[in-house]
C-alpha cells in the first residue's frame, strides 16, 4: 500500500461457471474504489501517515489479516519464536509468517482448483 502510494491491486475470485462481463468487472471495481477511500479517508492523517519504523509491525500485522492471516494471541508454535501475526512480538515478516502464508493460500487453492 505504501509502495503504490495508496493503491491496493485486487484479485477477485468469481465462484461461477458464467463468464464475467466488462461491465460486471468494472461494476465490481468502482464498489471496491468506493469502499477503499472510505477506509483511506478516515485513515488519513492517523495511521497511513504516520507509519514510521517504530509502528511498521501494525500495518504489516492488519495487512496479514487481509490475506486471511489469524491472530496468535494464546499460541505459539513449538520451534518459534515472534512473528508478525503474534501481535508485538516480531518487527518484520519472519520465515514463519511467509511460511504460513503459503500454506494457507496451498490450502485454498486445493479446495477450489485453482
């Protein structure tokens, strides 16, 4: 998000035989612009702004969610210590979290034939 100066690229899974229109994607584009800045307009000023090497572990944390991360909060696994998805105990992306990443987008990809 900050590399794309607020710009987020999206991939939408369409879970249907029938075939998406133009219109149909750019109906579904102009939805997600729309719910985008409603996040970015109350952000601004307050967290996007204000990301600093202090607080970086929080976005990367939230933006860990959007990819269907879970919280760890009440375990850790056997063999590790902090990452990013166990809030304030990692400052960076570990092996684990990208390890986990994987696994989970494997996971979806074998239910849905991808």
């Amino acid at each position: 998000m900050l590399a794309n100066r607020g710009s987020i690229n999206y991939c939408v899974r369409w879970d249907s035989s029938a075939p998406v229109s133009a219109a149909l994607r750019d109906q579904i584009h102009a939805a997600l612009a729309r719910q985008f800045k409603k996040w970015m307009d109350v952000m601004a000023g307050h967290m996007v702004g204000a990301v600093n090497a202090d607080n970086i572990h929080i976005l990367l944390h939230e933006i860990g969610h959007s990819f269907g991360l879970d919280d760890f909060y009440d375990w850790t696994p056997s063999g590790v210590g902090g990452f990013i998805m166990k809030a304030g105990s990692a400052a960076q992306i570990t092996e684990f979290d990208a390890w986990m990443l994987r696994d989970w987008w494997r996971h979806l990809k074998n239910r849905y034939g991808y």
